[in-house]
C-alpha cells in the first residue's frame, strides 16, 4: 500500500495507530534513502561517499534530472545521471568520473582526451560570449541551453553520466528547465523538490512555455499530466507555489 501513497498520505497512513506509524517510518527509512536514488550508478558505499565529498568540496556540483526524480517519486526511469558544475570546476569533476571507472566519450567536434575537450572549451569560454562547436546531445535540447557551456559524456558499461558543465550558477541552469517536474535536486547532504505538491501530490507538471511543453512527452508516459495553463484558484492562492502574490 505505501508504495502507492503519496507523502501527504503517507503522513495520513502514519497517524491511523502505532503499528501504522512503526510501519511509515521503517518504510521512509527504506525508500527515501539516497543510496537507493544512486542504485546502479554508486553500488559501492565507498564510492557515493566519496561523490558526496565531491560534492561538498565544490558546492556547485549538483544532480538533477531522472536521478533525482527517482529519489522523491520513488519510481526507477533509468535513463542517465545528470551532473551540473560550474565550468571551472569541471575538470575536478570529469577527472573524478574517470578515476572511478568511467569512461569518457568525446562527441561532434569533441577531442578524445577529456583534459585536452576541457582546455579548448575553456579558450573559448568567457562570460560575455558562448563557446563555439559545443555539441549538444538531442535529450538535452529539451533544456533552455543559455547557460549551458558544453555536455561531455561519461559511460561505464549500461551506465551514462553526463557532465553538463555551465557558465553561471548550475541552479540557473536547473531553474529554466523545461517543465516543474524536473526541477529537482540532490546536493551532498539533502535532496529538494521545488514543486512538491504539483509533481509528488498532483502528478503533474508545468512547462515553462509553450514550444517546451510539445519537448516533454516522456513525462506524461511517466504518469505526469502535462498542464496547460494554471488555474486561478492556484494562482491566488498565496500557499500555491505557483502563485504571483
């Protein structure tokens, strides 16, 4: 029955009796752990930790996407791990990926050593003007790219991680993704929704704009209704998160 309540009802759940609240807490424990977001991609404990540290280390380093998803829906989407950092701070990151076992892809115009890719894009890199041939994976196109530099790709047998590496604020990059339900995110010591009631309550999502919203099936094959616009009950309501009060 948990496994198909969401977290409001499972506060609900809790609160029938004792044996009820034992059981939600035995369960919460289970599923929202955050090696279980990492399942498949961090199986060895000395390895998320370390990731953690990672994370920790730079503060810009950030997991968003399907991952994180994962995490609060408690639904496995597969799909890759996607990782946003500011772009000085890549090289940190892509080196770390490779010490631990992944392999890196070069893509398009990309070189074959992920050093030498990090020291080109660089060159071209400034805060005024965008790099020139940067390729751009066709899943990422969903995404608002003003303040992505370049995304270099990780692989390690079926797993994909990619490196997505921005020219601001990776939270920027995070804020103008297509749609609500993918603005979420996991840093090295908590896990954030931004809209929870709209994506864990209501199954639903928002996007951002009208030529977004046509770039976001996928979600309503995931069991998310696609919003057309929000109702005026939701945006007068100061406790909405979709209010302009």
């Amino acid at each position: 029955i948990t496994n198909h309540l969401s977290p409001v009802d499972l506060d609900s759940f809790s609160r029938c009796c004792r044996s009820f609240r034992n059981h939600t807490i035995a369960y919460k424990g289970r599923v929202f752990n955050i090696k279980r977001a990492y399942h498949g991609i961090f199986d060895k404990s000395e390895d998320l930790v370390d990731f953690q540290n990672l994370q920790a280390s730079l503060l810009r380093l950030l997991v968003s996407g399907s991952t994180a998803l994962k995490f609060f829906t408690r639904v496995d989407y597969g799909g890759d791990m996607d990782s946003y950092c500011h772009l000085p701070q890549a090289i940190t990151v892509g080196s770390w990926f490779l010490a631990h076992g992944l392999l890196y892809i070069p893509v398009g115009e990309q070189l074959n050593h992920f050093s030498a890719d990090f020291s080109r894009v660089c060159e071209h890199y400034d805060d005024e003007t965008t790099p020139v041939d940067i390729p751009i994976q066709e899943d990422i196109r969903e995404y608002k790219l003003n303040n992505i530099a370049v995304v270099w790709d990780f692989v390690r047998e079926l797993l994909s991680v990619q490196l997505m590496a921005t020219r601001g604020s990776p939270l920027t990059t995070i804020l103008s993704f297509h749609s609500t339900c993918v603005m979420n995110i996991l840093t090295h010591n908590a896990a954030y929704c931004l809209f929870p009631k709209l994506t864990l309550e209501r199954r639903a999502t928002l996007p951002m704009t009208e030529v977004q919203a046509a770039a976001i099936n996928k979600y309503s094959q995931r069991g998310f209704e696609i919003m057309s616009n929000v109702p005026t009950s939701w945006t007068c309501n100061p406790n909405s998160a979709l209010t302009f009060l």
